[in-house]
C-alpha cells in the first residue's frame, strides 16, 4: 500500500536534484498510486507531466484511467478516453479495456458495450478481458440479453468464453428469473470443457428454484366459462 508514497517521493528527490522525470518515471508513479486506490493523485501526476517536462504517453492516461476506475470515477476515466485523441496519443486496447472496467464498476453497461463494439474499428483485438467488462457492466443492472448477445459475439470471432464469463452471463439470467438461459448456460460451459465452480452451479440452480416458487405462488388460471352444478 505504501509504494505509491514511495513513488512520490522518488519523483520529489529528483526534483531537488534537479532531474526532471521521464514519462516513464511518471508513469510508473502514475501506476503506482493506481494500486494504492489513489485515482486524484493519479490525475494531478498526469496534469503536472507537462512542467516536468514529460510528455504524457498512452502508458501514462492508461494508468489513470485505470486508477479512475478502480476509484470509481468511470465519468473521468471516459474523459481521459476522450482527451487522450485530442493530444496526439493513442488508446490502445489495455486503455480499453481499463475504461470499460470503469464502466462496468459503475454499471454504465450500454457504454461498455459501444467501446466493445467499436474495438474493430480501431483495429483493436478483443480477448476474455475486454468482454469480461463489458459482461460485469450487464450483470449489474441485470441486462441479460445484451449479455447473451455479447456471448454470441464471442463465438462470431471465435473467442473462446472463459469460466469468468460465464459466470457473469449466468447470474445476470438468474437476477431477473431467466432460469431456462442459466441452465443452458450451464450445460454450454461443462460441454466447452470448463468446470461450474459452486457460485456459478448454485447460481444456476437458484434461478430453478426461485421458478418453481413463483409457480407454486402463481394464483390458478381463471375461466370466462361458468360451470353450474346439475
């Protein structure tokens, strides 16, 4: 927890050295005070590079956008997206990536999956992580279908699902009761030779559960027909 001090005052000796940091320098600084959960320092390290006379690279806004993230600052994280363009430097696919997991820790789902879906067009290779943001931001708002759509993506480009992925689709299904696609899901990740962990099996199993007791609570049909005794 104490790296991102350390960082700080690596950058504070050679200062009073004299010695003006590299972005490299700053971007490990950067990186480091992600990890300590410290997404403003982060952001002022960034804005201060230029009086070091450093110039910020996609390292440096992607370590940022990545420590907005893990602060929850997913508006900031897609303002850097924005800016980075603006400057002259490149996103590339981890500062995808870091912003979509932005997205996903506060359930902005619908930008996470626009990121997703222009990654090609940015001539960008999409693997596991990149649908594994875009699926956590459905599973928390509970958007099943977009997140099946993203798993038929996946097969589209012949991307394997990992177990991560899986577990994310199924318990968004089992949020809203759509225990028929858990179970499905279920039988699709053991026949693509990946093994349930509990979570995910109990999941599963909880959305069969929680079926069968809004059937048993369901009031019976009621008929137009009238039937009177002889």
């Amino acid at each position: 927890g104490g790296q991102w001090q350390m960082a700080l005052q690596l950058l504070s000796l050679m200062l009073s050295q004299q010695l003006h940091p590299d972005a490299i320098s700053c971007s490990a600084a950067i990186s480091a005070c992600e990890k300590g959960g410290q997404w403003s320092l982060a952001l002022r390290l960034l804005s201060a590079m230029p009086d070091f006379q450093a110039v910020p690279d996609t390292i440096s806004y992607t370590s940022a956008i990545s420590a907005c993230g893990m602060g929850s600052q997913w508006v900031t994280a897609m303002s850097l997206m924005s800016l980075m363009p603006e400057v002259k430097v490149t996103p590339n696919k981890i500062s995808y990536d870091s912003a979509m997991t932005a997205c996903a820790h506060a359930g902005q789902w619908q930008t996470a999956s626009s990121m997703l879906s222009s990654m090609p067009q940015k001539r960008l290779d999409r693997d596991e992580i990149s649908f594994v943001a875009s699926c956590s931001a459905c599973e928390r708002d509970g958007h099943w279908q977009e997140a099946l759509n993203m798993l038929a993506e996946m097969q589209r480009i012949e991307l394997s699902p990992n177990e991560i992925i899986f577990g994310s689709i199924i318990s968004t299904c089992e949020s809203k009761g759509r225990w028929q696609e858990a179970v499905a899901l279920l039988w699709l990740m053991m026949r693509s030779s990946l093994t349930p962990g509990g979570i995910t099996t109990g999941t599963a199993l909880n959305a069969v559960r929680q079926a069968i007791g809004r059937s048993f609570t369901k009031p019976p049909p009621t008929s137009s027909t009238q039937v009177h005794p002889p």
